[in-house]
C-alpha cells in the first residue's frame, strides 16, 4: 500500500476511514479493521453505522505533524 506525502497528508478531510489512516499508518487492511473493532486502533475511531472514521487532527498528531490550519479570519 503507498503513503501519503506530507502535502496529501494536509489536505486530507476532518475525517477519514480508517483505511486511509491505516494507509498512513503502513496497516493493512486486515489489521487496520481488527484494531479498530477491538477498539485498539493507534488513535480514536468513531463509528458510523458499519462505517470507522478517524479524526484527521489527531492522526496528524500520532504521525507528529502539526494538523492544517485554516486561513479564515
């Protein structure tokens, strides 16, 4: 499975599913979900539904990167 660069890191969304922050994380698949039904997944998971999301925020912060900030005023 491919990483991310630090920019595509940046510009991903307030969440993502947990594949995607597996992807960042180097899981696989397999393991990514395990972790999360088991509720061990490295940082929080939220479920919806059948859906695991991950707060962007806080994978940046395990990956220890600085989340985006907004440019609103």
């Amino acid at each position: 499975m491919k990483g991310f660069t630090l920019a595509e890191l940046h510009e991903l969304p307030a969440t993502v599913d947990v594949l995607t922050a597996a992807r960042a994380l180097g899981l696989g698949r397999t393991k990514a979900y395990e972790l999360a039904k088991k509720g061990e997944f490295p940082c929080r998971v939220i479920r919806v539904g059948v859906a695991y999301l991950v707060p962007t925020a806080e994978l940046l912060k395990l990956l220890g990167l600085d989340p985006p900030t907004s440019n609103k005023s």
